[in-house]
C-alpha cells in the first residue's frame, strides 16, 4: 500500500521532493500545503533548480491546501515533509506529529536545542518516524568514505578534510537579517551538513578548535573548525561568499594509513593508493531521490539505519552551538554571527 505523503512548503526544496514522491511506486503525493498556489510557486521559485524535476502538469492535480490545519483533517495523510524556513519547524513538526503522522524535516532541525528536544520527545512518544534532511548521508561517494573509515580497507583514518562553500542566497528572504538570524546563517544552513556526516562516522567529538579568521573577515559567513577525535582531526570549513552567482563547491580529502580518498565533485571519488587512482563515478545518482526512499523504507519496514533522525540531528545541532560557544568568546566575533 502506497504511503500518502504531504508536501509542507513549495519552495525548491519542497519542490525538490515532491517530483521525488512522484517518481516514487511506494508513494502517492497526497497534497501540496503553501499559501501560494502551486503552479505560480513552481514558476516563481528560486533556489538549486538543479534539483527541481517537475512540470504543471504533474502537479495540477494534487490538493493544494493554504494551511496546515486544513491539510491534516482533510488529506488522510500518512505523513508530511517539511520544507519551511527553520523558524516554522518546530510548530509544523509538532503539528502532524500530534496528528499522528511520520516526518521528515528539511535541514537544519532547529536552532534551537531546546525545540529539538521537543520534537524527539513528541516522536518517540507517538511512535513515529522522525528523519531529518540531511542529504550528504545519500550521496555515493560520501558513503563510500563512511564505508571505508568504518571496513578498514585503507587502514586507520588519520585526518579527514570536509569544505562546502557557495555564492550568498539571493532568494528568499536572505538579505533580512531577522530571516538570517532565525535561519541560523552559514553555520546552521550550510556548514552543519558536513558536521552532520562527521557525526554520523565518528560520533561526538571530544573537543572542537575554531578558528575565527575567517569569520571575522566574513562578517560571520565563513566558518573553520576542527573537531577532534582519539584517533584523528577533522577539519570543517564553509560558508557563503559573494557573488551571488559563485558556484556551489564542495570536497572532501580522507588521508588513512594506506591511501587517500578524495571527492571534488559530486557523484565521483578517487581512492589513491601504493598500487595507482581508481576514480568512481555515479553519473545517476540522485541523494534527494534515496533520501526519501530511506524515509519511506523506516516507516514501511522499521529500519532507521539510512536516515538522519532526529536524536541524530540535535546531536548535530548541538555541535553548531558548542562552535559559536567559542566563536563568541573571540573579540569582533559576537556582532557578526
């Protein structure tokens, strides 16, 4: 029986998933919830397009409801996505909890740990799924790396390097600093992917060094940290520069006792070794498309092992708040983050 899920939020992201559910034989996309209507917001919408796979045509006939309440009494739902700006999470996630509904939320969770909490506390409570949407976990070539920290194939991991930086966002609400505040900035947005996967190999770091050069010449976009473990750093920088129109980049450097594994584009790693450069590529991979799949695979069959959860990303939360602990401590640094 296919799940009915609901759509909470037509941005690009909400877009993103919705021509995921549809895509999806396990899934029916019971309803779009914005207070916009749906073919105006596909039309209007900025964002990473790229990841946008939908025409007028796929959605001009699913329910579109202005508000949540309306949605949750009439849609008979099973569960809901949420894509709303952060400071709408909590009272959205809390609402199709209560209603008895399974949720994934975009990230980041909250920026506050005290309403991710909440949220964690009401999923267990009523026995529901609670999966937070951070994709770096579905993406291939970072699988692979978790996969060779944890096999031993290249030995002990030594020292891992994780960078994601792109052009400031010109859409949205971005230039209201009450919105970038609410939004938890560079750190929260963007950054907290990579702290997320670092938890997600290795767990709580013991300590976290900063360094707030960046920040501060950054007016608070730009974030370098190392998180430091019993048996290897790893290093976390990024964040938004200008121009707008600056490209999104990302990698990562893994150096093991027996080779380095590295990625500098998406869907691709090379392993270099004592023996040569093996490269792998996954020209068809799609990580929004395997992160709902995961979604609906914890529900259907109860196994949590492929997503984010909930207590997973307040301990990632958590983090970017023990980072601007000590960012804030730094002179010419607390007015800037």
């Amino acid at each position: 029986m296919n799940l009915r899920i609901l759509v909470v939020g037509f941005g690009f992201m909400g877009q993103t998933h919705a021509g995921n559910l549809l895509r999806n034989p396990q899934a029916e996309l019971a309803g779009i919830v914005d207070l916009e209507p749906p073919i105006e917001r596909l039309a209007s919408i900025k964002g990473n397009r790229d990841t946008v796979h939908l025409s007028v045509e796929d959605i001009c006939r699913v329910p579109h409801f202005v508000s949540l309440e309306t949605a949750l009494t009439s849609a008979d739902a099973d569960a809901a996505i949420i894509a709303l700006p952060t400071k709408h999470h909590c009272n959205a996630v809390l609402q199709c909890l209560e209603h008895g509904l399974h949720v994934m939320v975009e990230k980041p969770f909250s920026i506050s740990l005290k309403e991710c909490a909440e949220m964690c506390r009401i999923a267990r409570g009523k026995e529901k799924v609670l999966a937070v949407g951070y994709v770096v976990r579905a993406m291939k070539e970072y699988q692979y790396l978790r996969e060779t920290i944890h096999n031993g194939h290249l030995g002990l991991l030594r020292f891992l390097s994780l960078s994601r930086v792109t052009g400031y966002p010109a859409w949205g609400n971005w230039n209201d600093p009450a919105f970038r505040r609410a939004s938890g900035g560079a750190l929260f947005d963007l950054v907290s992917h990579d702290l997320d996967f670092a938890e997600y190999c290795l767990g709580d770091p013991d300590d976290i060094a900063i360094d707030p050069i960046l920040c501060r010449e950054f007016d608070g976009n730009m974030i370098q940290a190392v998180l430091r473990y019993p048996k290897c750093n790893v290093k976390i920088e990024g964040g938004f520069v200008s121009p707008p129109n600056f490209p999104f980049r990302r990698n990562f450097t893994a150096y093991f006792d027996n080779g380095t594994l590295c990625s500098d584009c998406s869907g691709e790693y090379q392993e270099i070794t004592s023996a040569g450069i093996r490269t792998e590529s996954f020209p068809d991979d799609d990580p929004y498309y395997t992160e709902v799949a995961r979604f609906i695979d914890a529900i259907q069959n109860g196994d949590h092992s492929g997503i984010c959860s909930g207590e997973d990303g307040r301990r990632s939360i958590q983090v970017c708040h023990r980072i601007i602990d000590q960012l804030t401590r730094k002179p010419g640094i607390k007015e800037t983050i």
